[in-house]
C-alpha cells in the first residue's frame, strides 16, 4: 500500500517542479487598482491628508448637545476641548461606519477621588442614541487606581479587559488610536457581522480586534439591535471629580 502514495507523491512532486519552471513572476503581480496618495502628518498625531478634523482647538462646530442637538457647549481654551458636566455629553454632527480615530486625552493633574470616580469619561465610538446608548471606550485615570479591569481605561466597556495598562499619570497626554469596524445586520435585524474594534493606547496594542456582543451596558447583557451610521459621542461622566480634557481629534473613513 505504500507504494501507490509513494507514486502519487512523486508525481505531485513533479507537476509542482514543473509548473514553477514555466511560472512567472508577473504571473502573482496586481497593478490596480492604484491606492489613492495619502499625505501623513508631519509628526505622530497629525492628522493625514485625507483626515476629517472633528477638533484641532478652535471651536466645536462638528459637535451637538447629545439630548437635544444643539451646538455643543463644553469649554474649548487654549486649544483644548474641556468637559462641561452641567450640559451633558456631545456627539458628532456627522455619522460614521468604518473609521481610524485618534484623540487625545488628559486627566487633571490635581484630580481626586478612586475607582470610576476618578476622572471617569467615555468615548461613543458609535453613539446610539441619548445617554450611555452606544459602544464605549473607557476613559478614565488608570494609573494607581483600583477598579474592576473590564472597566479600566483601554477597556470596552464591561466586555473587553485591555491586554496592558499603559496609563500615564494625571496630568499627561494620553492618546487612543482606534479601528472601528461597524456592526452589519441581515434584512432581519440579525446580525450578520459583530461590531469590531482595535485599540492603541499611548501606542501600545490594548484591544487586538474584539469582537463585541453588542453595545456596551451599566448592568445587563449586551444584546444588538439593527442600527446604521451612527454619531461618536464623548461622555460627560457624573462623577464629582474634575472634568478631564480632549484635544487634536480626526477621523478617516474606511
């Protein structure tokens, strides 16, 4: 019996060798399509060419009140974007699918408090509607401070522990760099493909391609429910801690 697979091995063997003889290497090249000419930024944070500015410190006129859509009322100063808990969180004029985000994010120096009342905010990278509704990133001050890890910052929130916790101390800049891919549904609202992100947090890999199990909760499972585009949403977090601060946010479509 062995020499039959013998046989048939000799000749596999032979049509490969003969078929890399006559192969060429044009034969494995694509030529098109061209990939569109992006300009990068000059530094690491810059936004690219192709980049939409959603805040670059002048004003927030790419933003709306998340309650009602009216322009957005948090505190810009010196080129940073300031929480203002008295209005609530704000959301993006525009929806978005399929994106790379990068912003930019710093706890007060001075802040007080522990846990998730410690400079405690959250980025919506898909707002769906008033409120917590939606697919958060924590944002919260991660350095020294005890909380459940599946809500620390770098976390999706109560769904994705992240896989190390680069946190800066208050004070610093810290930047997330993130690839969203949106949910997709069937003609039946099941889900045909679960929402889907990457995380970088100060440039270090935190959430490798999770899949999540739907948006994000407080308390409860998380279920899906048929949606498209959605807005991103910053939270207004109503902890009794200082507001924490945002700066140099964009956005590219996928």
């Amino acid at each position: 019996m062995k020499y039959p697979i013998l046989l048939t091995a000799l000749f596999a063997g032979s049509f490969f060798m003969a078929n890399a003889q006559t192969a060429k290497p044009e034969d494995t090249e694509t030529w098109t399509p061209i990939p569109k000419v992006v300009t990068p930024g000059k530094t690491c944070g810059d936004a690219p060419s192709d980049a939409i500015i959603l805040f670059d410190g002048k004003n927030l006129d790419e933003w709306v009140q998340n309650n009602d859509k009216s322009p957005a009322k948090w505190d810009v100063h010196d080129g940073i974007l300031t929480v203002n808990k008295n209005y609530g969180n704000i959301e993006t004029k525009r929806t978005f699918t399929n994106y790379q985000l990068h912003i930019e994010w710093r706890v007060p120096a001075d802040i007080e408090g522990s846990g998730q009342g410690r400079g405690n905010s959250g980025i919506f990278l898909a707002s769906l509607g008033k409120g917590d509704a939606g697919y958060e990133l924590q944002v919260l001050d991660s350095y020294n401070n005890k909380t459940y890890v599946n809500g620390m910052a770098g976390s999706l929130y109560k769904q994705a522990i992240p896989l190390a916790n680069p946190g800066k101390k208050p004070g610093e800049w810290q930047t997330y760099d993130v690839v969203w891919t949106a949910p997709a549904f069937n003609e039946d609202g099941s889900v045909k493909t679960p929402a889907k992100a990457t995380v970088f947090f100060n440039g270090v890999v935190v959430e490798n391609g999770f899949e999540l199990f739907g948006p994000t909760l407080y308390i409860g499972k998380p279920v899906y429910q048929k949606h498209g585009a959605s807005p991103i949403k910053l939270q207004a977090h109503g902890d009794k801690s200082k507001p924490l601060s945002f700066r140099n946010i964009w956005i590219r479509e996928i």
